[in-house]
C-alpha cells in the first residue's frame, strides 16, 4: 500500500496510534486549523505529544470524519497528498517531508 493510501485509511479508521506512526518525535505540524483546538495564532503543533494532544481532541469532536484520496504526489524527501475532507466539504492539501527512516519531520496542512 501506497504511503498516501496508508496515511488515508490510518485518519479513517480513527487509529490514532496508527497516525501518528507516520511522524517523527520531532514533528512539526502547521495548519491554519489547529488553531481551533490549541489557541496558537501560528497554526503551529511542534512534537509528536502535542500532536497527538491536537489530533486526539479533533477527532473526539469530530467522530464521523473521513478523508477520500484525491490523489498523491512523490518528490524528493517528501510527498503531497490531495484529498477531501468529510468535515469541511472542501479539498485539503497536506505536505510531508521525511526523515532518512520514513517519519514525517514536517507537515503542512493547507485548504481549498
């Protein structure tokens, strides 16, 4: 299975374990969204215990979410995943950029 199509079924099953096994420790997370949830006017979410703070709380409040892939784009050290988000009815674009093992150091979420 395609990175993509993992990181899709992982947000749909609501695992949030199996989320955040694609991320580094040190991940930063940046999206307009998170400020929703943890109050930061920079969108910021630095560390995978922040993160897993921020995405637990978003989908206690949002229990029927679901993404459909849209597509998938590879680039050096990174890949760009283009789907729809049941919860905004809009089409998300989020970037991750990898560690030598995989892991996302960055991530960035941005909205149609």
């Amino acid at each position: 299975m395609s990175f993509a199509a993992e990181w899709i079924a992982a947000w749909n099953a609501h695992d949030l374990e199996r989320i955040l096994g694609h991320y580094a420790e040190d991940i930063v997370f940046d999206s307009p969204a998170s400020t929703r949830i943890t109050g930061d006017p920079s969108g910021r979410v630095v560390g995978k215990a922040a993160l897993r703070d921020y995405w637990r709380q978003a989908l206690e409040r949002v229990p029927d979410l679901t993404f459909t892939l849209r597509a998938a784009y590879d680039g050096a050290g990174g890949t760009a995943i283009r789907y729809h988000s049941s919860r905004t009815g809009r089409e998300v674009v989020e970037v991750l950029r990898f560690n030598d093992a995989g892991l996302a150091t960055w991530a960035g979420a941005y909205y149609e």
